[in-house]
C-alpha cells in the first residue's frame, strides 16, 4: 500500500513540555464550546438560543440584585469544590460532598431546632462548627471503609450520599417536622441569632462567602506551602515514590476525605443557616455534584476554582432566569453542568498532548 | 400470597435492571476501562424507551432505540475518555451528570404518564409448583437477559474474544505488542456497556414500572457499578449479586405492604446500606479482589 493511499488520522502525541498557555485558554475555551453545544440543543428544542444565553451567561452580571445573588450561590460551591480539590489531587475521589453537605445542614439544624427559645451571638458560630463535624463524621465513615476495608470511596461516599438524603427526608417528615408548618416537610424557622450575619447590606450575601475565601486562602497555603500538602500531591501522582518515601497512604485518605467532609458540612451549615433560614428538601439541589465541576473546572488550583465557582454560579442564576424568561427547563443547567466538564476534559487533553495528523500505519514512526 | 411467594416470584424482574448494567459494566471493565457514568446511561436508556412506547413504538422499538441511544451516550465517554486520554473517573461523572439532564430534558413533558408493561411468559409444569412457582413466570426480558448472562459468561469463560478482551484490561501494552488493537477492542466493549444501560434503564422504565417519573433510576446505576466488584468480575456472581438487590428491594416492599412499621426512608435506604456492607466485606478481602480484579483498570493506554 502506498503512503499516499492511506487517510491521515489525528494522533496525539505527548508533548515536551506542559503547555501552561493552554491550561489557562483551556476554561475559556471549554465554556465557549460547552456554550456553542448546548445553544445548538436549545435551537432543537425550538427556544431563542439568543434570548437564552443572553439570561443564562449575561444578565446574572448585569445587575447588581442578580449579581449578589451569584455571589450568595458561589459561597457553598467555593466551599465544597476547595475541599474536594484537595483530595482529587491525592487521587482520592469523594464523589460523596452532597451527603456531607446534607449530614452539614442537618448537624446545624439541631441547635435552633432543639433550643427555639435560645439567644445570643454564640448561635450562628455554634451551628457551623457544629455543621463541619457532621459533614466530618459522615465523611469519616467513606475513609473508614476505604482505608480499613479497602472499599473503593467513590462507590461507598455515594451511597452514603443517598442515605443522606433519606435521613433529611425522614427528618423532614417524622421528628423535625414543623407542627405549624401545614404538613410540608419542613423545620420551623430559625431565630434571629441563629442566621450567618449580612456581609453586604441590602443583599442576601452573608459571612458564609468570606468563610470561603478564608479556606480557599488556606487551602493555597496547604496544598501550595506545607509539607502536608506536598505528601498528599505525591501520593496522587506516584503513589510508589510516596510509599517508598515513607509516607502513608492511609493517612492521605483520611486526610483527603475529612477535609472534603469538613468543607461540605460546612457549607450546608450555612445554607441553613443562611438563605434558608430552616432545614428544607431544597437544601439538597445537587451543590455537592456540580462542586465537583467546579473543582475540575478550576484545575483542582484554589485560585482556578475561585474562578469557576463564580461561573457555575452564574451559571445556577442565568439558569433560573431562562426558565422564567425563554420557558427553558431546569434539567438543561445539569445538561450545561455534564458538558462544560466533557469540553473541559477534552480541551485540557492538550495541556499535555499535542494534535498531530499521520498517515494511519501500524506502529508510529512518521 | 405470603411476602416469601411475593420475593420470590418478582426477585428475578427487580434483579434484571441492576444484572444488565453490571453485565455490561463487567465488559467495559474487563477491557480495563472504568466508567462511571452508568447512572446517566440508565436515565437515557429509559426516557428515549418510555417516549417510544408511550407514542406507540411498542418494547421492541422502544429497548433497540434506548440501547442505540445509550451507546451513543457511552462513545461520547469513549472518544473523551480512551481518544483524548482524559481522566476516568471525571468523564464518568461527567457522563452520568449529563445522562442524568438530558433524561430530565426529554422527559419533562412526560411526568406521572403510565405505559403498559410486558405480560408474563410461564413455563409449563414449572411455574405450578408452589412457592417457587412464581420464579417461572417471568416477561421476555428476564429470559432474554438470563440467557444474555450465561452467553456472556461463555465468551468469557471459553472464547478466544473473551480472552482478547481481557488481554487488553490485564496488560495492553503486551496486547498490543501482539497486534491486538487495543483502543478498538476498548470502544467496542465501552459501547456493549451501553448498549447494555441502556436496556437496564429500558426495562426499568416501560416494564418494571412502567411510569416516567425523573430521577426513577433512584441509583441504580451505581449499585450496578458495585456488583461488578461485588461479583469480582464474574458474570455468574454478578448474577447472584443482582438476585441480591432484587430480593432486598422487594422485601423493602413487601415490609410496607405487611404494615411493618419501620420508616419509608429506612426502607428506601436499604439497598445504599447493603451495597456499603457488603462492598466493605469484599473488599477487605484484599487477596480476592487482586486475584480476579482488572490489572489496568482506569489506565489510559499510550503506545
């Protein structure tokens, strides 16, 4: 067969180096792609893909009140996806954050719940320190089992995420529920001291977003500066040379997994008590699952996914505001959600490897 | 009749979901490809089927268009996934995520509306015996998917297919070294994967219950990804796995049904808790997991 009668076909070949150029175009470019695709569908679907990425990517910056809004979504999202950065990139896959988040809220909820009556500038505090140990401790139960059992984390932090939500749901429903509250599974309603104070009057954005700048600072530091951080990154890229360096494994994981736990726990706390106001169904609208977007989205970098985190709320808002305003389903954000991450996988592909077009032969020499 | 006839006359329906999703999840794996994107394959497999029965398509049309959509689902994973050498475990999640929208999208029109199922096929003598008659009285699918469970135990067990397959999940740089393309045998078994999720969500949604409502996978599709662990990489344990899952869902019903009085919720839970046990007894039986496990599994192949 002559060269000439053989198609060319794309192979990707490893690069040299890693291309830093591309690893920062890589979000930008999978937004616009995701954003073409899924414009495409909605042009399927027979909406005005133009009236509808003008409310989904536009409007949430367009006005302040809309603005604060993304800002109040960005908090919980920052939160979880810092956390679960950190153990993405020692190879440790907690797919579970929803679970925690829910364990987080729920933890939360005890204080005003059980003390209705109770006062003081102590509450607020209360519940998100008390929400971050039940995220903790369901997360705890995933390291348990990964570590002493040698189960696999992401099957086990799922289906504890499951479990999760039927424990709200049979909270929601049998013990927690308001007796006033006309039958809708739904807490009473907090006191006034047991809500995240305002950070920007005149919105809802509270405390809660500067708590997650504060650990997406720290978790710069952690993964950036310490010795800590250093052992977990080796563990996730060579898990050999980390075993060989003696550090362990076990420790890693637990590591990993509490602070993704501590992180979601943290977040749901202040879902509850923050925007919420009460434990409710709607807690759980997947912050866990899109958190992990977010995480990838931002290169697993704690500066990236400060980044990301703000899209993917936007994204949460403009969804919103095309249901109202161009009659688009809610399920199309998740369907934005699942691409952008498949585009971004795809384009982060050339961080490392470069397209080149070959003749299709057996083996690989030009 | 008694909650033991109950379990045991629709333990084999309620199996059949959760035993075609880890058949074809087993496959992929055995190529030494780890997608975790089975949920959304499921949701997809199941709203395109239950759109073609309640038109009128009839299950036929409806489980061969859910198998071709699913499979198209699961190539977008294989180009991301095997082509550009992306991450697993992201592009699984990824996939399920999106399977998961694009079901709700589809199906949003079609909210609480019923289709027909499938009538039962009996076998003749066998389904009178008592008690255990009710085990032979099964719709086509149980049947086809118990003779998709032995057939894939074959080529597995005694085929030279089989044996290509799990050449390339064990060790595909020798594979390929002996002229196996191991790419192409890994997007084939990917595809069966989803062909398979997709019948898994189809029986679930146009015969087992056959209403829409969203999110009516309700997990399955990762219980299904345990099984395969469960059943260390086994179509025969993956079968008694399956039975398994079927039988607990069941009982869970059947205790509702008796006025049992334990919560709804804990009996909804069920089946998360059990895959969390019983994932944890096998798994901490480390000696098994590496003697049956997948040396490759998840590792992108470079030449």
């Amino acid at each position: 067969m002559s060269a000439l009668s053989r198609p060319f076909l794309p192979v990707l070949v490893r690069r040299e180096y890693a291309s830093l150029a591309i690893k920062l175009v890589a979000p930008p470019a999978a937004l616009g792609l995701a954003t073409l695709l899924n414009l495409g569908l909605y042009l399927l679907m027979g909406r005005d893909p133009v009236a509808v990425f003008h409310a989904m990517l536009m409007e949430p910056f367009l006005s302040w009140a809309s603005f604060s809004e993304v800002l109040l979504k960005m908090g919980p999202l920052l939160l979880i996806a810092q956390g679960l950065a950190i153990g993405f990139r020692a190879k440790v896959f907690n797919i579970g954050a929803e679970g925690q988040f829910i364990l987080g809220a729920i933890f939360a909820s005890a204080i005003p719940i059980w003390l209705p009556q109770a006062t003081g500038q102590w509450i607020w505090p209360a519940m998100l320190v008390l929400g971050a140990l039940g995220g903790v401790l369901w997360a705890s139960l995933t390291a348990f089992w990964r570590v002493r059992l040698n189960a696999n984390e992401i099957l086990v932090s799922l289906m504890l995420a499951l479990v999760a939500a039927q424990l709200l749901n049979y909270l929601l429903l049998g013990p927690w529920k308001d007796p006033a509250g006309f039958n809708f599974p739904q807490s009473v309603m907090f006191q006034y001291d047991a809500m995240v104070p305002i950070l920007i009057p005149g919105t809802r954005v509270n405390v809660s977003l500067l708590i997650a700048f504060a650990f997406s600072l720290a978790a710069w530091v952690f993964m950036q500066r310490s010795f800590a951080g250093y052992k977990l990154q080796v563990g996730g890229l060579a898990p050999h040379a980390a075993g060989y360096a003696g550090f362990n494994e076990g420790r890693a994981i637990w590591l990993s997994l509490l602070i993704g736990g501590f992180a979601a726990g943290l977040a749901g706390a202040a879902e509850v008590a923050g925007p919420l106001g009460q434990l409710q169904r709607s807690i759980s609208t997947g912050y866990g699952y899109a958190a992990i977007i977010v995480a990838y989205l931002g290169g697993l970098h704690p500066i990236g996914i400060i980044f990301s985190a703000l899209l993917m709320a936007a994204l949460y808002i403009g969804g919103d505001n095309a249901m109202v305003s161009a009659n688009l389903p809610v399920a199309a954000v998740r369907v934005f959600q699942g691409s952008l991450l498949l585009a971004y996988l795809v384009s982060i592909a050339f961080v490392r490897y470069r397209l080149e077009w070959r003749h299709a032969a057996h083996g690989s020499a030009p | 009749m008694n909650a033991l006839e109950f379990i045991v006359a629709g333990m084999l329906a309620a199996a059949t979901p959760f035993l075609l999703a880890a058949l074809g999840e087993m496959v992929a794996e055995r190529a030494g490809v780890l997608n975790l994107g089975v949920e959304g394959l499921m949701a997809m497999g199941a709203v395109v089927a239950f759109i073609i029965v309640y038109h009128g398509g009839g299950h036929l049309l409806g489980f061969l268009a859910a198998g071709l959509a699913s499979a198209a689902l699961s190539l977008v994973f294989a180009v991301i996934a095997l082509g550009f050498r992306a991450n697993q475990v992201a592009v699984g999640l990824a996939i399920g995520i999106l399977g998961q929208g694009l079901s709700a999208l589809f199906g949003k029109s079609y909210e609480s509306l019923t289709v027909k199922g499938l009538p039962k096929l009996s076998l003749p003598w066998l389904s009178d015996i008592p008690i255990i008659g009710g085990l032979f009285a099964q719709d086509v699918v149980v049947w086809l998917s118990l003779a998709a469970t032995v057939a894939i135990w074959a080529i597995f067990a005694y085929t030279k297919t089989g044996l290509v397959v799990r050449a390339v999940g064990e060790n595909p740089k020798a594979a390929h070294a002996l002229g196996y393309p191991v790419i192409a045998v890994r997007f084939a078994a990917v595809a069966f994967g989803g062909v398979l999720a997709g019948f898994a969500g189809a029986y679930a949604a146009v015969v087992y219950t056959p209403l829409w409502a969203d999110g009516m996978i309700a997990g399955r599709g990762w219980i299904a990804i345990a099984l395969v662990v469960f059943g260390t990489w086994l179509a025969s344990r993956i079968f008694l796995g399956a039975c398994l899952f079927g039988a607990v869902s069941l009982a869970s019903l059947a205790a509702q049904a008796t006025g049992l009085d334990v919560s709804s919720q804990l009996l909804s839970s069920l089946p998360y808790l059990v895959t969390i046990v019983v994932l944890g007894i096998i798994s901490s039986n480390r000696r098994l997991l590496k003697l049956n496990g997948v040396a490759s599994l998840g590792e992108p192949f470079e030449q």
